[in-house]
C-alpha cells in the first residue's frame, strides 16, 4: 500500500508512474499484468452538458455612491441574480449567473462564461431604483470570478429515448427526439469517468484537488440528486485559471445549456482502487428511460457508445454543396461549422447532429446504435464528447508529470 504523500514525493522527483485511464484499460485489454508497483496516478475526466453550472462574480460598477444597490441585472444580456450581499452605496455588485440561464434561444450562461474565458469584453447592465448603469466588463477586471458545479461527473447517466409518436422538445437533444423508438440520445463518457474509477469514493472526496474546465479547482462533496447507486461530484474553482475549449454554451431543442469537464488524477494507493480502474465500458450498466418521464426501463452499456465508434466527427469538402444557407452550420449546438470549409476543433464537442442534417453527407461519423428491446436504435445525439475528456486526461497527465499538479488527499468522505 502507497499514501498519497509518497506518490506526491515522487511527483516531486519526477519518478511518478502516471498513465491515463484510458492507457492503463488497454494495456490491460491487451494482455498486460499491471500492478500497484508499476501505477502511481491514473488520470480520468469527463465532458459534456451539466446543467448545474453557476457563477459567482464581483465586479466593479461605478463610483461609490452612484446607485443604492443592484436590484437587476445582466451580463450579454443573461440575466443575473444581485446578492446576496447588497453592496449598498459602494458602487460594486456580487451576482450569481446559472449556466442554463439565458439571454435568448441561441444564448445562455454557458455561452457567457466562455465569452469572460476567451477575454471578451461582455456588457454589464444593473438597474438600481430606477437607475440603469451599464459598462463593458472582462474577466481579468472582475475582482472574483467563481465557478461552482452543483453537480458533475455524473457515473453511468441515463441515456433517452421515445416511446410516443410526437417528437418530444427536451434540453437532451439538439432537434427534439422522435418516436417512437427512431434515435437515442447519450450522455456521459463511460469508463474513463472519474467516479467510475473510484466508485466508492475511497480516493476521490471533500477537498480533493481537480481540474474544473482547466482551471485548478477542489470537490465540495457530493452534488444534488447524487445517490450511492448514481453519484456526481460538486466542485469549484477559479474562472481566471480555465481554458475556454474545456467548457462553453450548447444549444438544445428547449434553449442553451452548459458544457462543463472535470479532470481527476486517482492516486493508486493498493490493489482495490487498481482493480476499480479495471472496468471498461461494457462493464458499465447504461440506464435508457423515456423521455416523457425519464424513468429507466430497461438497459445497456457504455460499450455500445464508445467502443468501435468514432470519437470524432469528419467533413469532406468534397461532398458539400454549399446549401445557402447551410442547414447543417444552423443547427450545430456550439456553432463551431464554417460553411464549405472546415469544422472548428476548438468548439466542435462530436454531437454528431449535423451528420444527418446534411444532405450532401458531407459531415461523417459513426454514433453507433444502443440495442433497446432487442432492436437496434441508432444514437443521433452525444452531448459527452469522450474526445474532448481522453484531452484532458493527457493533459492532466503531463501536469503531473511535469510536477506541477500535486495530489490532495481527501479531508471528507462523498458517504
């Protein structure tokens, strides 16, 4: 058995053994004896939609004196929550901005707090007793900027599908789901997920240090709706640390929500935290409920979503047909197409919707299809891009590689 201080130590030294989740399950796969002498950090994440994304955010106004305080407010037109302390008369305001908040169908929270992470300015409009003050803001102006998850990283998600024959409006797809059984639509980036590989919660716990969109952050405990059989993660962390393609806005077929990633390096202490990091996604049990009331009635696993699919969606200039306009660039979640010439990888997350919305079959992409009632029904939508979190966990990995992320011991446990 190892502590976490002597894997810190080596971390230090630059002799930490640290491999992704990713590496460590196919060196596994093929055939390979690893154990916890030849593993010190195993690195994991997950990315994609959490809507339990908020902001807490202090910035300057104006001049003290000039309103009472803030009884209204907004940031590019996304309305914020002022307080909860009222900051009277000293020209500041403390908000709170929800990541599925949103200034109209196209933009929302999420889209916002990329917006402060690239270094745009965005517009700060506050009404005070029939005063309205606004300015231009930018993240390096505000004097704490805050992100919180109230959940994340949610272990083994439902997936959704429809039983009915209206199509069915839902911030789990990006056009509506049809029925009945026609698509599914997945989340969650099965087992390189950070509570799949510690689903006791031994390692992973109150304090322990993560990277939250990039940006070095801490686990609060456990988020809402976490259950023992289900868990998901809370955290925080500083917004002026995190990077801008980590996280970002995604358009659903009932407005925008938040993309949010958490990035969890599992120190390998003995032989029963190696032997959780064995799971591959099809030892992971893949809930699928119906969409009008989002209760599970039957199963699958993650191996029908990731494995033998295609990660990361392709487009072939030459196949296009340069619609005007182009339909595909319309309806993509993250606006990340330009039409006729390329796909942007910086916004792209492999939802895989433009695939069949263009007609020239100019975007291209395995999704697969998850097996439901002995019927094969084709995956049309993922709003978790594994892509996205295998990037992470390398990233993660040259950190500590590189000694510059340390290992925290937990302080509290998830139960």
């Amino acid at each position: 058995m190892k502590s976490i201080e002597d894997i810190n130590q080596k971390i230090s030294r630059g002799e930490a053994a640290v491999l992704t989740a990713a590496e460590l399950k196919r060196r596994i796969a093929e055939g390979e004896h690893l154990t916890v002498s030849d593993v010190d950090v195993v690195t994991t994440a997950t990315f994609g939609i959490m809507s339990g994304t908020l902001a807490l955010l202090h910035i300057h106004v104006s001049e003290p004196g000039t309103f009472h305080h803030a009884e209204k407010a907004w940031l590019n037109g996304v309305p914020a929550i002022p307080g909860p302390c009222p900051n009277e008369r000293i020209g500041v305001v403390d908000l709170v901005v929800f990541g599925t908040s949103r200034a109209n169908p196209s933009y929302g929270g999420g889209h916002l707090f990329r917006d402060l992470v690239e270094g745009k300015k965005v517009e700060l409009v506050i009404e005070a007793a029939g005063i309205e003050i606004s300015r231009k803001v930018t993240l390096s102006e505000l004097g704490l900027a805050r992100m919180v998850t109230t959940r994340s990283a949610f272990m083994n998600y439902q997936a959704f599908i429809n039983r009915s024959q209206s199509t069915v409006k839902t911030i789990f797809s990006v056009q509506g789901i049809s029925g009945p059984y026609r698509e599914v639509t997945v989340s969650g980036c099965g087992d390189i997920n950070p509570l799949q590989n510690d689903p006791q919660g031994r390692v992973i716990g109150v304090g322990s240090r993560v990277l939250l969109n990039g940006g070095m952050g801490y686990i609060m405990g456990q988020g809402t709706r976490s259950s023992r059989e289900h868990p998901n993660l809370a955290a925080f962390a500083d917004m002026k640390e995190m990077v801008p393609d980590m996280m970002g806005g995604f358009v659903t077929a009932d407005g925008p929500e938040c993309i949010t990633s958490l990035g969890v390096a599992i120190p390998v202490i003995d032989n029963t935290i190696l032997d959780s990091i064995r799971i591959s996604n099809a030892d992971i049990p893949l809930p699928i409920a119906d969409i009008e009331d989002r209760t599970a009635f039957t199963s699958s696993h993650y191996g029908e979503v990731w494995d033998h699919t295609d990660l990361v969606i392709t487009y072939s200039p030459e196949a296009c047909l340069q619609c005007e306009p182009c339909q595909a660039a319309a309806i993509c979640p993250t606006r990340a197409i330009i039409p006729g010439e390329k796909i942007d990888p910086l916004r792209c997350v492999h939802c895989g919707t433009c695939i069949r919305e263009c007609i020239g079959d100019a975007f291209y992409g395995d999704l697969g299809t998850i097996t439901v009632d002995g019927t094969p029904v084709p995956i049309t939508c993922r709003q978790s891009s594994r892509e996205h979190a295998l990037r992470i966990c390398d990233h993660l990995k040259a950190l500590v590689t590189e000694g510059k992320f340390h290992l925290m011991g937990k302080c509290g446990n998830l139960w």
